[in-house]
C-alpha cells in the first residue's frame, strides 16, 4: 500500500524508459498527498504487507526505501570502472 492508495487512488503506470523521471513522478504525486492527512489519518492502522502499520510508518518506510536506493545507485556511481 502506498500513499494514494490509502486515499483509493490509483497512480498511473509507468514505463522503464525514463526510471528518473518515472521515479519523480510517483513521488510528486505521494507528496502532493501529504497535506490530505489530518492527525487521525496519520495514526489509522491498516494492514499492509507489512503487517497492520499507520500511514505515518509507511511514510517512514517510504523515506527509508528512497534512501537506501539512492545509496545503492551512488555506491554504482562512486565504484562503477
């Protein structure tokens, strides 16, 4: 479960053309979603495949999954002969 689909959206599909440009997208459109929370929604459990978490945790996690890509493609970069 991701952000817009705590609010029954749906994002659209994307394409492996641009993975950058992809990536920026879906990120813009969680984020434009962020404002939507009020201090209920924040804390509603929900299960997710990550057990029964609240929207603040999947947030957390999302932050945390974002870094540890950008770490793996930068150690890419920084290592690539």
């Amino acid at each position: 479960m991701n952000l817009a689909e705590w609010f029954g959206y749906q994002l659209k599909a994307v394409g492996m053309e641009t993975p950058l440009t992809s990536f920026e997208q879906v990120r813009a459109e969680q984020i434009a979603l962020l404002p939507q929370f009020d201090e209920r929604r924040w804390q509603e459990i929900r299960e997710t495949v990550w057990d029964n978490v609240s929207m603040r945790w999947i947030v957390s996690k999302t932050f945390q999954h974002t870094a540890q890509h950008t770490h793996d493609l930068m150690r890419m970069v920084l290592y690539w002969k």
